[in-house]
C-alpha cells in the first residue's frame, strides 16, 4: 500500500494542473473504456457474484450484479461528469482592502482522497468517485469491500487504461489491493498521504474512522 500510496502522493501536482478541457477528455475515455472493458468486468463481477451468493441477502446480491446495461450506466454517468461547471479555480469570495489591495478566496484541490466504500459496485462507487474526484482536480484512492473487489478491480484497470489512452497518468485512480480491515486502518491513519478520507458504510467503519 505504502508503493500506491506514494504513487498516488506524487501524482498530485499533475492531476492538479489539468485543464478542465484535458480533464473532460479524461472523462469521456474512461467512459470509453469502461465500455470497451465490459466483458473483463462482467467476467470479474460473476466471480464476486458466486462467493457472495451464500453470504449476503438477495437485496445484497443485486446491488453486487453488474449487467451491460448497469455498466453503460456507470459510462454515462462519468459522461454527465463533463458538463459540470469546473470546480477548480472558481472565486468563492473577494474583499478589497482599503489600501485597494483585491484577496480573493479561490477553490484548489484537495489532493489524494481516499474513499472506504462498502462492498457494492452499484450504483457505481467505483466509477463515480474516480470522476468527480478527477473533474475536481484530486487523485483518489479507493478501497471496496471484500464481496465487490473483483468487480472493482476491473473497473479501476479500464478507468486506469482510458486516463493512459489520453497521455494521463493512471496513479490518478488507486485501488487498495487489501480488503481486510488493517487496510482500512492503514488508510485512516495514512498522514502525509491521504488529504481527506471519506467512508461509506455502517455505523462500525464510522466509529473506526
């Protein structure tokens, strides 16, 4: 973790200074190749499906199962991504000093954020996070529970494969390798790695964090 979590550091600067064209272009091939990947995905998501199958409740299993259709979903919505305004740089607040001096208040990047989601590929956690994270000029780090790491896995790669098909580096989107819980406590207590840690889960991940 510690290799990913140095790679992701490093890519900070890069992904920072994106424009919002090269960033939209991002996007749209990541879409491209989440599309292009699909069959790997599904293929990664009926191995997470036959383990889970015995553990978790039917409700569950759906949200696990990806189809076709729930992928050119997760495409789409990195598409829609595109046409928000771009975050980066945006004047939150101005003030002029009486000696005529202009202080602006700017937004900036947060840099890497790593995210601890539950188990879920759908709706699209993955995919999701990736965008909004690069859209908003951040690296991010992803973490997916037990029952959904295949699918995740497979997701990132394509995700990974469309930000190198457009000259960007792939450390902009990171999948923890480590689904155990000393993985998730690495995360939280990863200072001077992680900038802002985000949890998605039950009650338990958010007393641990």
């Amino acid at each position: 973790m510690k290799e990913m979590l140095e790679a992701a550091r490093a890519a900070k600067g890069e992904v920072a200074g994106l424009t919002t064209e090269q960033k939209n272009a991002a996007l749209n091939a990541m879409a491209d190749a989440l599309i292009a990947g699909q069959a790997e995905i599904l293929d990664a998501n009926a191995l997470d499906m036959a383990s889970a199958k015995e553990h978790i409740s039917p409700v569950m299993l759906d949200r696990l199962k990806l189809t076709k259709e729930r992928i050119a979903g997760m495409a789409q919505g990195i598409r829609e991504v595109t046409a928000l305004p771009d975050p980066v740089g945006r004047v939150l607040q101005t003030h002029i000093r009486e000696d005529g001096l202009e202080i602006q208040k700017v937004s900036v990047p947060m840099g890497v954020i790593a995210i601890i989601y539950e188990s879920r590929p759908h709706p699209h956690p993955p995919s999701d996070a990736a965008a909004l994270a690069l859209k908003s000029g951040n690296v991010c780090v992803l973490r997916s529970g037990k029952e959904a790491f295949h699918s995740a896995n497979a997701i990132v790669d394509a995700l990974r494969s469309g930000l190198r098909s457009v000259g960007i580096t792939e450390n902009a989107v990171n999948l923890v390798q480590d689904t155990s819980r000393e993985s998730a406590a690495a995360l939280m207590t990863a200072n001077g790695y992680i900038d802002l840690l985000i949890p998605r889960g039950g009650a338990g991940l958010f007393h641990a964090c």
